[in-house]
C-alpha cells in the first residue's frame, strides 16, 4: 500500500526543505486527491518523487493542461451599521476576482511498485506573460511529448524543456486553440437551414466574406 | 589587393574533395506525411548518412481533430461515439476507457453481466487489433499483402461480430455509463464462442507462415532495441513495454472489470528488440483467447445496464478523475474535471500510441531507413489517436 | 464520331462481328484499370483496405493496384478527415496526379467535415479545394459503399466523351488540372476556401 498524501506531503517537505506544497482536495467519488506544488521547487520534488526507495514513481502517465479563466467569487457577509440612527445587520456582497491561470496535471505511477496514481500539479501565474512553468522533462522523458502538447494547445512555456515547438499544429499558427477564450476563425459551413445562433453566424459570416457568397437570399433577408 | 579581390575571395567556396562517398554530408529526408507505411498520415524528418538514420524527428498533427475540444464542447455520453474515432482500430476498448473514467468520478458500479460483456468485447478488440497489426507489420517488411489479407479475414469475423451486437462494424459505441447499450443473445454469445474456438488454427498457421521465417528474423532481431530503463522513463505502455521485459498489464495492475476473475499469463520480451515486439503481439492473443474463453464460459444472464444511472442530463458531481485501462496499445487513459455541469470542464485522452512514439528516434539511430519502416511498424500506432 | 445504331450493333454481333467506337474502348480499358493513390487519412482508411482485402476485394472491379506514388494513380480516395495542416498536402498530391484524375470523397469527414466539424484544425470538405466525382456517406461507409462509388465512378467515366463541346474535362485545355495549394495562415488556411472550385448552392426560399 501507498503512503497517503498528507504523509507523502510531510516527506517531501522534510526532503526539499522550502518546498510549498497544498493538497487540493477533489470532491468526487473518485477520490483522487493532488498535489500543488510551487514551480520553484517542483524540478527537485519530481526528482524526489521518483527516486524515493518508498515511492519510486518511475512511471510518468498522463501530463495535460487545464485553462481556469477569471473567476468572480461572490461572497455574502453580515455586517453592522447603522442605518437611521439604530444598528441594523446588512448583508453586504463582496466581490473577488480570482485571477485566471493555466495547471499542468501529472499523473504519476510506479512501475517497478506497482502502486498509484500520485498527481501533482503546477499553476501559472497568469495567462499571458507569466504562463511559464518548469519542465518536468529531465525527470520524466514521457513528459517530452505531453508537455510539448500543453504549449502548443495552451501556451504554457516550460523551462528546461529540450525541444519546445508546436507539436499539433503548424510553425506558423498563433492562436492557443484549446484555451477556453479562443475564438475559432471563420469558416462557416454553408447551410441549407440555418436558424438561430448559426443564423447569426451565417449572417455575419456572409456580410464580412463575400467573396465566399452564394446565400445571396439570406443577405438580403 | 582591391576590395573586390577580397571578396571574390571570401566567397570562393571550400574545395570539393572527390571521394567514393559523400563524408559526413548528412542528407535530410521528409518522409511522409503520404508513404506508403507510416500507418497514416504521420510524418518524420530523418537525416540520412547515406542509408544510416543519424537523426529522426516525428512531425505529428496532420490528423490533429480536436478531439478534446469537441470533447468539452459535447455533453458526457455526446464524447461516447467519438472515442470510438481514437483508435479507430480498437473502439470497444476506448469505449470502456472512457465509460471507467466516468464512472470513477460519478462513482457508478456495474452489474456483472455488464462486466462480463465489456471483458468478452475488449479481448476480441484486442484480437482483431493484434492480428492486423502483424499483418501491416509484414507488409513493412515487404511481404506485400498477404500476411494482410490472412489478417483481415479473420478480422471480418470478428468484425462480424460486433456488427451484430452493436450495428456497427467499426465504430461501435457500445458502452454506457452503467453498463451496455443492447445485450447480447444467446446466439450471438454461441458464435463468439465458434470464432473464438477457431482462432488458435488460424495463429497456428500463421506463426508458421511468418515467425519462423529467416527474412522476418533477419529484418527484426536486434532491430530497435529498447532498454527496460528508457521504457519506463518515456512512459511506454502496453506489448512494447513488455518486450523489454517489464512486467506491467493494466489488467493485472488495477485490476479493473473483471479481470481479476480470470486465469491468463502476461508474456514478457527479453531483448526489447521488433522481434519482441512482434512476438509479444502473437503470444497475447493466444493469452486473450484465454480470458475469452473462459468469460465466455462464467458469463450468467442477467440485467447489462445500472438502473440508477440517468444517462440522459448526466451531471456527475463537482471533481475530478483519471481511469485507464490496458487497450491493445499500451495505457489508454481519459481525465475528466467536472465542474457540474453537462459538460466535461477538461477532458483529456492520454493516447498509448502517441507516447509510445518518444522514443522512435532512440530505437530507430543507427539502422537503415527501410528498418525505419519496420520499427514504427512494430510500435503500432493509430493516427486516429496520436494526433486526436 | 458517329454514334451507332443500337440495333444494327446487336445485329452484326448476333453474326459474330463486334462493332465499338473509339470512345467505348477508350473508356472500357480506362474504366477497368483505376488505379487509386494509396493514401489513407482516418477511419475510413481502414475500411478502404478491408475493401481491398480478402472478402471485398476491390480488384473484381479492376481497382486493385493501389500506388503509392500519386504519378502512377488515377484515383484519389480521401479517406479520412481533412485536416487543415494536411490539406496543403492533399492539393499537392492531386497536382501531381496525372490526367485525367478523379476523387473520391470518401466518408462524412471528407465530404463536409462530418462530427468534427466544429473542429478548429478540421477542414469542412474536402471539395473547397479540389473538385470531387463521387461522395460516399457514412461514418465511415462500409466497403460495399465505397465499391457502389467505384462503380459510379467507372459510369462516369464510360460517360465521358472525347470529342464534341461537352468533351471530358481533362481534355478541355482551359480547364484547369493543378489548383493552388493552401498556405498556412496564423489563425487558418489561406485562403479558406479555393472560389473557382467551391461554390456553395444558392437558397432559394419560395
């Protein structure tokens, strides 16, 4: 049997000292907890994960990019003032916007144990100029590919990496497409009988290309 | 000296040595994306010195179909049929890839007869996947179709099967959350049982025909020899890994469906070399007739489907989870973010085939460019997949 | 060229002379012979070699020699998702095709795009770039479909003329043989569409 992960947590940060690691917990009946760790540190906590005699996560699965957009997070407290002179408790609703970033996920397993999954993941500063993360690719070679993969499709940069280029799509594209904020170019498919939203796009589509025509009956109304 | 001088200098070029062949002069070479066997369209940019690789760098992403996208576009049962496009070779094991990580983050169990279907259709995706990809492996090897026509004979059968059960050759779509879309008859379960028990005749005639043969051990033995180390490193999974001597089956592992209930072995490779490889292909079906026999045997009748799962307006809970499984490939995983909705926030396919292919330059530097070929063969991989 | 005379034609075999036009033999001996591009993009390629094999067997109908080389083929079956990173290449592969060349568009991806329309990378048909004889439906057609297209396409072909103003196409010299290869762009292909090949059909609403 495994350790669990708060043991796990407590080892790693008697073996990498400064190491700041959270456990996030998952709701779902899959009870598959991670682990946060702090990209400063996270090339030396992979070392430690896989060569740990108790451990030896050898076995580098699944590595994939999530994209978390701005969150507002809406809270409601009670609180007193005074309204005409008497003291009354009023609800006040406090808005916080939590930043967006980007994650890279590892699932990690033991081969040579046969135990897992331990999961950790990392998180960006934002999703522009700080989407740099470090590269877990000298500890684990399958992340070489997979992390490739997350630039390409999200645009995390990953120090360290040996041959970081687009992997999926062409040299020359510029978009991240699997970001959640990427808007797709315009190639309408021509439709028999478009309605609603695809109507709206046909009908914008056809107005801004008209060179790419033949719904003339649609433009006109 | 004039300026001009200097220049015409500066710009004569080195002198041509005339030797019998061109020194150090490496030739870069595109193969692909349209060649004749690289199982697709996948692509690689070799440098040549004259017919040895000295150097290889796969281009991927010309079947790149945003899989994942639609994915998270798509409510959770809508991604059902397009698993089945993966790996377009294998779609009852990518269904029941998926269906397990569903049902591990909405925490559904399974009635046995369920389980039983999943295991019985699973082996037979494993078999027909095996046996065409021995087939397409001597083709590489310049047995120009026969061995093929041999494989997809008995593939027909099988497929002939799953059209029965499913209404689809290929693309299935089987499986459920819960369990399985139509049960199968009696009939049906009979004639798997025929094909099955017919099957062994067929791979003994084959194994005659081709693994003895002096050109396939000539072509194969110590070709792309992979160590155990740099397996496990580059997360290799499945028949590859195993032929470098590794014992890891997912089925033994995890132990998910009902494996555990039967009795099969898990052949290992010694040398890691396409040898291994082809021949862990072979040994495996004859392990997978096994389980499917004697699943075929246990299997009772019985409801196929969860009751309590409301397939339709699906919305499992807040969370996450990853489930893999051991397809013919290697590990094939899906990890799913719920967010509550209908809809998966992240869905994620870790592609065996894909991962498989890190290592296809370490393997390939040093052989000939015709033992290319065979190598990528002997990786298996499925475009469908690789690129999603 | 003179047509024959149906019944004069019937005639003179039952007496054991067999009369044909140059155009008949011409299009009997190109229709008996395609030979397709061996070139399989997606799922639809599998089933392209189950038709090939052993119990379809696409050779009855004379299309068994499947080149790899796109000089050799007279037939490109575009078996599989288009995507857009592989379009340039399926318009190159047609130019050097030589004529007269046909296609096949195989399957709902190629047609239109099929389920992964919606697809960022995905090209909605492949016939925005080059021009296609027959469609086969399906996700993915079976092999029986794929040998109903065939045999459509050696109708067509039987149909072709080769003299006269409603000559074939490739024997036509204005008639373009080699369209322009997309380029990548840094949000799509450019252009998205080739306009002397892919009109889209007008509506007409009553």
């Amino acid at each position: 049997m495994m350790e669990s992960l708060d043991q796990i947590k407590s080892r790693i940060e008697g073996a990498v000292p400064e190491a700041k690691i959270e456990i996030v917990q998952n709701g779902s009946p899959s009870q598959q907890q991670s682990l946060l760790l702090d990209s400063e540190h996270a090339l030396a906590i992979g070392k430690f994960l896989r060569d740990d005699p108790a451990l030896r996560l050898d076995f580098c699965s699944n590595v994939t990019g999530v994209d978390w957009l701005d969150r507002i997070v809406k809270k409601t407290i009670k609180i007193k003032t005074a309204v005409d002179g008497v003291e009354k408790e009023v609800d006040q609703t406090t808005e916080e916007k939590i930043p967006g970033y980007l994650e890279a996920v590892y699932h990690l397993y033991s081969i040579a144990l046969k135990h897992g999954p331990v999961i950790i993941r990392m998180r960006t500063a934002d999703r522009a100029e700080g989407a740099r993360l470090p590269s877990l690719t000298p500890v684990w070679r399958s992340a070489e590919f997979q992390e490739r993969e997350i630039f390409d499709l999200y645009g995390i940069r990953f120090d360290g990496h040996p041959d970081l280029r687009r992997i999926l799509m062409w040299d020359e594209f510029e978009d991240y497409p699997m970001r959640k904020d990427y808007v797709q170019p315009d190639d309408f498919e021509w439709e028999p009988t478009p309605h609603d939203e695809v109507l709206a796009r046909a009908k914008q589509h056809y107005t801004l290309r008209p060179e790419l025509d033949g719904a003339e009956a649609l433009r006109k109304g | 000296m004039s300026a001009t001088l200097q220049t015409l200098e500066a710009m004569e070029r080195p002198p041509v040595r005339m030797t019998s062949r061109l020194e150090g002069e490496l030739l870069e070479v595109s193969m692909g994306p349209q060649h004749p066997s690289t199982h697709g369209v996948f692509r690689m940019n070799v440098a040549l010195e004259g017919e040895i690789v000295r150097k290889l760098k796969p281009v991927f992403g010309y079947l790149h179909r945003n899989h994942e996208q639609i994915g998270e576009h798509t409510t959770y049962l809508g991604s059902m049929p397009y698993t089945d496009r993966l790996d377009y070779f294998c779609s009852m094991s990518n269904n029941w890839a998926y269906a397990l990580s569903v049902e591990k983050l909405a925490g559904i169990e399974l009635p046995e007869r369920a389980q039983y279907l999943r295991v019985i259709l699973a082996e037979l995706t494993r078999l027909q996947n095996h046996a065409s990809l021995l087939g397409f492996l001597l083709s590489d090897m310049g047995a120009w179709g026969t061995p093929l026509m041999y494989a997809f004979r008995e593939r027909e059968k099988i497929l002939d099967l799953f059209e029965s059960l499913s209404g689809a050759r290929m693309m299935c779509d089987y499986m459920r959350f819960g369990g399985c879309r139509v049960d199968a008859s009696d009939e049906w379960l009979a004639r798997a049982k025929q094909i099955v028990d017919r099957f062994p005749k067929f791979l003994d005639e084959f194994e005659e025909l081709i693994l003895g043969n002096e050109i396939v051990i000539a072509r194969t033995q110590n070709v792309g020899t992979l160590s155990a180390d740099l397996a496990i490193s580059a997360g290799i999974t499945g028949p590859m890994l195993r032929a470098c001597g590794v014992n890891y089956d997912i089925r033994k592992v995890d132990g998910y469906g009902f494996y555990p209930r039967f009795k099969f072995r898990i052949p290992l490779g010694e040398h890691g070399d396409t040898y291994d490889r082809l021949m862990m292909r072979a040994l495996e079906m004859r392990e997978t007739i096994e389980i499917l026999k004697q699943a075929l045997a246990q299997i009772q009748p019985g409801p196929i489907v969860n009751p309590k799962v409301r397939i339709r307006a699906f919305r499992p809970p807040v969370g996450e989870a990853y489930g893999r499984i051991e397809a013919p490939k290697g590990e094939l995983g899906f990890y799913l973010i719920s967010d509550g909705g209908p809809n998966p926030y992240r869905y994620r396919v870790r592609p065996p085939s894909f991962i498989n292919l890190t290592v296809l330059e370490d393997m390939c530097l040093g052989h000939s460019v015709a033992d290319v070929m065979v190598i990528l063969g002997s990786v298996d991989i499925v475009m469908g997949e690789v690129d999603r | 060229m003179s047509e024959i005379d149906e019944k004069l034609r019937t005639e003179l075999q039952r007496q054991g002379v067999w009369v044909t036009s140059m155009q008949e033999l011409y299009n009997w001996g190109r229709k008996n012979s395609i030979w397709p591009l061996q070139f399989g993009l997606a799922c639809c390629a599998i089933e392209m070699i189950a038709t090939a094999a052993s119990r379809y067997d696409i050779a009855r109908f004379g299309g068994e020699v499947f080149r790899p080389s796109p000089r050799q083929a007279d037939l490109m079956i575009v078996a599989g998702t288009v995507t857009k990173k592989m379009a340039p290449q399926i318009v190159r592969l047609y130019n050097q095709m030589a004529d007269p060349k046909y296609v096949i568009a195989m399957g709902a991806c190629a047609i239109s795009g099929g389920p992964f329309k919606q697809g960022y990378n995905v090209l909605k048909g492949i016939d925005r770039y080059i021009p296609v004889d027959v469609y086969i439906p399906g996700c993915p057609p079976r092999p029986e479909a794929l040998l109903h297209a065939f045999m459509e396409l050696q109708r067509k072909i039987d149909e072709q003329k080769l003299t006269g103003a409603n000559k074939a196409e490739h024997l036509k010299t204005d008639q373009p043989s080699e369209f322009p290869v997309p380029k990548f762009g840094e949000h799509d292909l450019e252009p998205a569409a080739n306009c002397a090949v892919f009109q889209p059909p007008v509506i007409e609403r009553t």
